[in-house]
C-alpha cells in the first residue's frame, strides 16, 4: 500500500513517536531519487563570459525533465571559477572587462512529504567595495523556484505550476483543472511539513532536555565506586537507551546530523547497552559472592579482592565508554601563551576521514558557548584532533607489525 498523505487533523492525533515514525515514513517511501545532472553553459553557448547580457530565454532550451525517473538536467555556469580570474596578476586578482561574474547555478532542496525545491537563479558578482577581497551578490538577472511533489502510489514527481495557465489552449480545461489538483496537493503537503517542523521543534526540545538529565546523572554517579551506584548508573542508561532509540531519529529529521553520524551513534549506543547487561550480571555475581547487597569497590575490605578488582575495572571501563558518547566536548578559555591540549572528550570514535562526535557535542556545536568560540576555530580543533588521533593510531599499528614481525623471526 502506497503512502498515504493525512492532513492536520489526522496528524494531531498521533503521538510523538507516530508522528516521528510518519515523518521518517514519507522520506523512506520515496523510491524514486530526484537525481540533477549540471550541464556547463560555456560548452553550449560561446564566449558567454564576455557577454553583458545574457536571458532566461537564451538557457531554457537547456532544461531537460524526466519526472518518471527522476533525472533532470539544470545549466550552470560560475565565471569566476576560469582560470583568469583565479591567477595572481599584476598584484591582484582580475575582475572581469564587463565588470561582474556570471553566476548561474540550481540549489536543491528536498524535503518531508516527498516535496522537492530546485532554486534556480542567473546572477552576477561584483567586487565588494568596501573590500576588494571578496565578491557581493549584484541584482539577479532570473529567478525562479521549480516545485515537485512525489507520486507515492506512481512513484514519479509531478511539476506543480503555481501560475495555474496552461500552456496550450487545446487542452486549457483540462490542464487547468489538472494543475489547480496539482497546486492544492503541493500546499497541503506544504502546510504539512510547517505543521511537522513545529511539532519536530518541540520533541527536539524535549530530547536535549532528557539528555542534559541523564548525562548530570551519569556524571554524579560515576563518582561513587559501589555496586549499587554501578547499578543506578547503569539503569539510567537504559531507561535513556529506550527514549534515545524512538527519539533520537529527530536530529536526523531536523538536520541535526548527517546519517553516517546518526547510524554511527545508533550503532555505539547498541553496543555499549549489550556491555551495561554484562555488566549487570557482573554486579549480581559479585554481591551473591561476597554475600553484600551494597559492595564497595574501594573500601579497605573488598578493593584487595582480585575478584573484586576485576569487576571494578570492568563496570569503570563501561561507564568511561557512557561517558564517552554522552559528554559534550570542553571549550576552554583562549590562553595565546598556552597550546591547547587536544583531548577526545566530545568525540565517540573516529576514522581516519572524520571525527563522529558525542551525543553531547552535537547539542552543543549548534548552541551559544559560555566562552568565546568561532565556527573557524572550532573545525580547526577538529583537524588538528583528527589529526592527531590517525597519527598515533598508526604509530601503534606500526609498533605491533614491529613485534609480530620480531616473533617470526624467533
């Protein structure tokens, strides 16, 4: 059965998770990518870049649409990207003759409810003269917003006019009505995802709310060494696993998080539930062996226990991975006498392209800092943490090939 798209009423009476679930349902059952090819204006129309005027009417031939594949072709063109413009000459950078950059580029925009924006615009760049560094947007010869919805049930994408005029005046009842069923479904799917980014708002709210509280209180506990602590850490994890696991799929509908960060995350917080239930049943064993209900790790009668110890280390080495995907990263205060010291706090894991940060650091990249913070210096860190981290990863890779290369030897 196709998708079915609800209106408002019917979407006021789902819950916070069905509504999740519906929102996440209308991407997945689109079957059919919306796939735009970029053709190069300078190989269709000669020496564009000395032409002061330039047309939508000059281009449109070039617009190409396959609405039941999904494959659409856009012109472009960035006059600022040819090589005289990006070599050093006579001091500077050259500005062209005419005395602007053609711009002409398409953005696209794909959205819930299988809407689909393709904003296109014919501009020009000027020479910023307040400094002369950079380029500013000059009034844009052409633009225009081309609107698609999917077909769920004939898994193609309609173009919706909104000038509601038919092109041929054979056909001008019937393709007015056609497009006027058109313009009302594209609204209704508009209104829809107004009303969804409204109540996605709200449940983001409450998701950052729920793991402010439960990272304060794995911080708290993780300081006392008992198994009863170890236990009430634990249960707080779980009980946060279970809202994380309906919930979380928000920031990937918000654009929170890319999905190799969102699968990334899902991944690393399975893993560390299936550690929190060994470990559960590490404290169960260890209480029935020392026949205590609240052991402590640490007091003078247990912590010489090698038994003890042994548990200690395991139940520690789970919270530090808890700790590890919940906490955000640090932001220290500027000090230009002190290198900062780069730590992994805010950071899950890593490979050697990316950083994938904690559940944590992905609040808090979007928010106000306490201390100063700039988008710059803050993916400076990044690199030099990146960086860093790949470097000593393949030291250790080399040291071990070293030792097992010894013991052939021998």
């Amino acid at each position: 059965m196709a998708f079915q798209i609800l209106d408002i009423e019917q979407l006021n009476w789902l819950s916070d998770a069905e509504l999740l679930q519906y929102a996440i349902q209308s991407e997945e059952e689109v079957k059919t990518q919306f796939i735009v090819e970029y053709i190069d204006l300078s190989e269709h129309i000669t020496g564009i870049q000395y032409k002061k005027k330039l047309s939508f009417d000059d281009i449109k031939h070039l617009f190409k649409y396959d609405n039941k594949a999904g494959e659409y072709k856009f012109p472009s063109f960035d006059e600022r990207n040819l090589t005289i413009y990006r070599m050093r000459l006579n001091g500077g950078y050259k500005v062209p003759t005419k005395g602007f950059w053609w711009v002409i580029n398409s953005s696209l925009n794909q959205q819930q409810m299988g809407l689909t924006v393709v904003k296109f615009k014919m501009g020009k760049m000027v020479r910023n003269d307040n400094d002369w560094r950079w380029e500013k947007d000059d009034k844009p010869e052409f633009e225009e917003e081309k609107l698609f919805y999917y077909d769920y049930e004939n898994h193609k994408y309609i173009q919706v006019f909104m000038d509601k005029k038919p092109n041929q005046k054979k056909k001008a009842e019937k393709e007015q009505n056609k497009r006027v069923l058109n313009i009302k479904e594209y609204e209704l799917r508009a209104a829809l995802i107004d009303y969804l980014d409204e109540r996605m708002a709200a449940i983001e709210d409450k998701y950052s709310v729920e793991l402010n509280s439960v990272t304060k209180d794995v911080q708290k506990l993780s300081k006392e060494h008992t198994s009863n602590s170890f236990e009430q850490l634990f249960n707080k994890f779980i009980e946060f696993k279970k809202y994380f696991d309906t919930f979380f799929s928000v920031k990937l509908t918000v654009k929170h998080v890319d999905i190799n960060e969102f699968l990334k995350l899902k991944q690393g917080m399975d893993s560390i539930h299936k550690e929190v239930e060994t470990g559960q049943a590490s404290i169960i064993e260890i209480r029935k062996k020392h026949n205590e209900e609240s052991l402590s790790f640490v007091s003078e009668t247990h912590k010489y226990f090698e038994d003890v110890r042994k548990v200690h280390s395991q139940l520690k080495n789970i919270v530090a991975k808890i700790i590890q995907i919940l906490e955000p990263r640090i932001i220290k205060p500027y000090n230009p006498k002190k290198e900062e010291k780069l730590t992994q706090q805010g950071y899950y894991t890593y490979t050697d392209k990316r950083l994938y940060p904690s559940l944590g650091t992905i609040e808090l990249r979007r928010y106000k800092s306490l201390l100063p913070m700039k988008t710059t210096d803050w993916e400076k860190y990044e690199k030099k943490l990146l960086k860093e981290l790949t470097a000593s990863k393949n030291l250790n890779n080399n040291q071990e090939q070293r030792i097992a290369e010894v013991d052939l030897i021998k």
